[in-house]
C-alpha cells in the first residue's frame, strides 16, 4: 500500500502545498509513479506521471507549469504551486505495474 507522508489541507489561491506518498513495501525502482485526482461526481483523473528512472514525466494541460513531480528512492513528491480554486479535489498516488497500488487520498481545498 501507498502511505501519503505529507497530507494536503486548505490553502488560499495563489498558495502552494507538498504532497508525499511513501512506496511502503514495495520495491518501485523500475515502476512509474502518478497523481491522479477526484471531485465528487466526477470520474479520477491523471494529472501527472513519471517514469520509473525519473527522466520523463507527463503533465495535464491543467496543472502544467504549476505542479511539480518527481521522486527519490521509495517516495514520489507533488509540489503544487500557484493553487487554484478548482484544482480543489482529494488527491491519490498511484504506483504503476506491476504493482498498481494506490493511496489512501488527501483533500487539497484552494479557497480564500
């Protein structure tokens, strides 16, 4: 199972939070990392992944140039900058195959 280290919270627009999720038990040395989020109602969606060796991440067009990915040994970061009111969502990691474990979600709320 993922453990999220750094839990979200509330935040106004303009601000920025961390969030870190530790691969406990896992050995994801050759497994891609993602975050994904969800709103009530609406379907999880994949915001940013990156590559087992780090080299390539992929971004949404939503949160590009404002998130951050990356990783180091078991753990993935997401450093979110310049929040926004509708990037307000409960935000999951995601360890790739061939495992494809999940988090346990955090709630991130961008509100003034």
């Amino acid at each position: 199972q993922l453990e999220v280290v750094e839990s979200g919270g509330v935040v106004q627009p303009g601000g920025s939070l961390r969030l870190s999720c530790l691969a406990s038990g896992f050995a994801p040395d050759y497994s891609p990392f993602g975050w994904f989020r969800q709103t009530p109602g609406k379907e999880r969606e994949g915001i940013v992944c990156i590559s087992s060796n780090g080299a390539t991440t992929i971004y949404a067009d939503s949160v590009k140039g404002r998130f951050t990915i990356s990783r180091a040994n078991n753990m993935v970061y997401l450093q979110m900058n310049n929040l926004k009111p509708e990037d307000t969502a409960v935000y999951y990691c995601h360890l790739g195959a061939p495992f494809r474990s999940w988090g346990q979600g955090t709630q991130v709320t961008v509100s003034s």
